[in-house]
C-alpha cells in the first residue's frame, strides 16, 4: 500500500484538532499543533505534504504561517481554512501564502478529504515534472556531449 498523505493542520482551538485527527487518521498520516509557532517546528521536523492552517489565531495568522513555511519549503501544498468572510484574508492568502483552497469553517469532511486528496495530486504532479525536467536536462548534456564529440573527429 502507498504512503498515507502527510497533512499537518494548524488551529489554536484544539477540539478543531481532536475532530480533524479523529475523522482522518485512517485516511491520512495526520500532524496536528496548535499555533502557527508549533506548526512551524512540526513542519521542520516532517516531511509534510499538505498543510492546512486556520487564518484566525493568536501571535501568528494563517497567512503568515504559510509564508513562512514556502520560505522553508515552498513544495507542500497549502489550504487555509476560516470561520470568517475576509476578503483581504483570501487576497492575501493567494498572494503572499500561494495557497491551494481556501475554505471555510466548520469544514465538511467530504470536501475537505476531496480538497486535500486534490491538492496531493498537484503536489505530485509538481514533484514528477521536476523529476522529468532534471532527466531530460541530463539527457540533453549528453547530447551535446555526443554531438561536440562528433564535430571535433
């Protein structure tokens, strides 16, 4: 079987947490913390493939929370879930944060398990054509190898 998708999700209220690893921990390889500070650490110390924050807490945003993790590691695919209509929250968090979704609060587990199974393909996607882009980097160095190899016999 496949790797569980690592999704870390960061909420200062803690039952929001308790919810989330109990409705997805068969489903996913679930990280909780409850500030963007002890997000921050579980991100540096896990390979994380999505995050998935709250805008609203104290000491660090959502947004703010995710532009530091891009400076990190801009790779994880990011979601920011919020109880409120902010339009300059969502403005930010695509701008400065490069977020995936934005969805609001309470979650519903379908969209939500559908959300980050979407944003894991992407990230997969991203990873793969990389991937594709180095050997095919490789493979024209060869080339040209071949082809001054060629011109100077």
């Amino acid at each position: 079987m496949a790797d569980k998708i690592k999704v870390l999700y960061v909420d200062d209220e803690v039952h929001n947490l308790q919810s989330f690893k109990a409705t997805f921990r068969r489903t996913f390889d679930v990280f909780i913390a409850e500030s963007g500070a002890e997000g921050l650490k579980v991100f540096q110390e896990n390979e994380i493939d999505i995050i998935l924050t709250d805008q609203r807490m104290p000491g660090m945003t959502g947004i703010e929370l995710l532009v530091e993790v891009r400076k990190i590691n801009p790779e994880p695919m990011r979601i920011l879930l919020t109880g409120y209509s902010d339009i300059n929250a969502v403005i930010d968090a695509i701008n400065k944060g490069q977020v995936y979704r934005y969805l609001n609060k309470p979650w519903q587990e379908e969209e939500l398990k559908l959300t980050i199974e979407s944003a894991f393909e992407v990230y997969n996607l991203r990873r793969e054509n990389k991937e594709l882009i180095v050997k095919l980097e490789r493979a024209n160095d060869q080339l040209e190898f071949l082809l001054r190899q060629r011109l100077l016999s």
